[in-house]
C-alpha cells in the first residue's frame, strides 16, 4: 500500500469531522446536528451524486462494456450476501445473519459519496453508469437476504410478502432519489446543468464534511451497547469489506481497464448498507437486531472503507493492471 497515500487520506478534512463526531460523543459534548438539518444534507448528497452521475452518462454511448459492468454489479451484490450469510450462521441466528448479510452486499450511498470526493483529490473522475450501477446494487442484496431468511427460517417465524420487499427495495427513498436525479440529470443539457452547477458541485465537499461528522456522532452512539455482543460481529465487520473490497477490485479488472471503475467496484463491494436494508428489515423482519447490524456497517464498516479501505483498493487495481 502506498503510505503517503493512506497519510493523505487520514488527513482529509472530511474524514477529521467523522473523527471530531465520535470524539465528541466520547467527550459527552452537546454537539448535535438537528435532525432535519441532517436529512437535508443527505438529500442534498444523493441529488448531487446523482444529477452530476446524469450529466456524465449523457456523454456515454451504451455499448457492451457498459452492460458488462452493469451485470458485473449486480451479481456481486447477489453473490456477497450469499457467502456472507453461512459465514455468519456459525454464531449468530437466521434472522441476524440474514439481516447482515443483505448489509453488507447491498451498498452503502455515502461510503460511494465519499469516494467520489476522493477520486477527484487524485485527479480522477467516476464514469456516470456507476451511478447508476451503484443504484442498481441496492434491491438485489436485500432481496437475497429476505429469502435466505425465509428459507432457511425453520420455526417460519418471519413472513414474508416478497411482493412487498421487490417493491419497497425499488422505492426506498435512497433508491428513488438517486436514480431520479441520474435521469434529470441525463436529460438536462450542458446549459441547463451550468445553471445548478454552484449547487451541485461547489458546495458538495463541505456538505459531505458536516454530514460525516453527524455519522460520526451517530456511529459513536451505537459503539457504546455494540461491544457487549462480544467479539464475532467486531471482528468479521473489520475484515470482510477489506476481503470483498480486495476480491472485487481484482475481478473488476475482467470486464474493465478504468483504473477509476475498478476502484469504485471495490468501494462498492466493500460498502456496507445502513440506510436501505435497515429499513427493509424493520418490516420485514423485527426479529433481526438493528443493535447488530446498524453498528457493524456504520460504526466500523463506514470508517475502515473510507481510512484504510480506499488507498488500499487504490493500490491493489494498479497493482493488478491487466
């Protein structure tokens, strides 16, 4: 790995502001983001990943490398739940595992976010199909891990109208608004665009910094009650994005060259959900304990992606150029 690399990106200001969230929940500061303030920058983040996403895809021509890339996506957000599932059988329940599982193969919108934000500090730019790949990612996962519950569930304890998972999957409002904005996005014109461009490009870096410090306040709440569940849930929420991250940069390179494509893949592979299959399970399944899965994707997973996980994956797509 290259260590100015990883030194660069610990200095990055919006990684510090996650640290000052978590440092002052340990300080037991009365530093809060109101609530609505928060759902607005997140609104705002996905809008913009997804309208600037459109404009890119506008110049794109749809050939065979990009529906490769698009299937490549979805059949890794199928097979990660997959393997991580009987992983985590050997000491957590169907309906936990179940739960984690579809965490950690659907994606998590920030995680790519930030990623973005750090491309663009190496001079690099993300194709806007992986908006789009990145979008697709979310339902597969979660519907995998619905019927892996169901499935393997011998008391059958949780019902569940698989009619009602594809649907909500598709209009979780993450989902919807990031593909929304891909398509206005995509349809605008380069004159059209220029007139939001104040908007959605030169504010995004100090928004995703205030945002990531009220993750890191959030995430700093959830440590707390999360180490009394001993030390598996620690352990595998450190090392399997690292592991999927690693795998899936390396395959990427079997259907594209792009150095920036490759490393988004890893990023997404490495992701973990805390959004989208939250929400999926606490309908579907209030047996799955949010205490397990929230924790691991946003108090460790989050923060491992986005300080060891990024110069690593970095290294390893230009290690392995094919």
């Amino acid at each position: 790995m290259n260590i100015d690399l990883l030194v660069e990106n610990l200095r990055n200001p919006a990684l510090l502001f996650f640290v000052l969230g978590i440092l002052a929940v340990y300080l037991k500061s009365d530093l809060e983001i109101p609530s609505n303030s928060s759902k607005f920058i997140s609104i705002y983040l996905l809008f913009s990943i997804g309208f600037k996403g459109g404009q890119e895809l506008s110049h794109e021509t749809f050939n065979l490398d990009i529906a490769a890339a698009m299937l490549f996506g979805v059949l890794t957000s199928i097979v990660i739940p997959i393997y991580t599932y009987f992983i985590l059988r050997r000491k957590l329940s169907v309906q936990d595992s179940g739960a984690i599982a579809a965490s950690y193969g659907s994606v998590s919108a920030v995680t790519f976010v930030t990623s973005v934000a750090y491309l663009e500090t190496l001079q690099l730019n993300v194709h806007g199909y992986m908006v789009a790949i990145m979008a697709l990612m979310e339902s597969p996962a979660i519907i995998i891990g619905l019927v892996l519950i169901s499935f393997f569930d011998r008391e059958k304890s949780t019902k569940i109208k698989k009619r009602s998972v594809i649907s909500h999957s598709l209009t979780n409002g993450s989902v919807l608004l990031i593909l929304g904005s891909l398509v206005i996005g995509f349809l605008a014109n380069a004159k059209q665009a220029e007139g939001i461009k104040p908007f959605t490009n030169d504010l995004f870096k100090g928004f995703l910094a205030i945002f990531l410090m009220d993750m890191g306040l959030t995430s700093g709440r959830k440590l707390k009650s999360f180490f009394s569940f001993g030390w598996f849930p620690i352990v595998f929420a450190f090392t399997i994005p690292l592991v999927n991250g690693v795998v899936f940069s390396i395959l990427s390179g079997l259907i594209t060259h792009d150095v920036s494509n490759r490393f988004m893949f890893g990023i997404l592979a490495a992701s973990a959900s805390y959004i989208a299959v939250p929400a999926a399970m606490k309908i579907t399944v209030p047996k799955a304990n949010p205490g397990l899965y929230l924790p691991m994707a946003l108090a460790i997973t989050f923060p491992v992606n986005i300080t060891i996980g990024m110069p690593l994956y970095m290294a390893i797509v230009q290690y392995f150029s094919f």
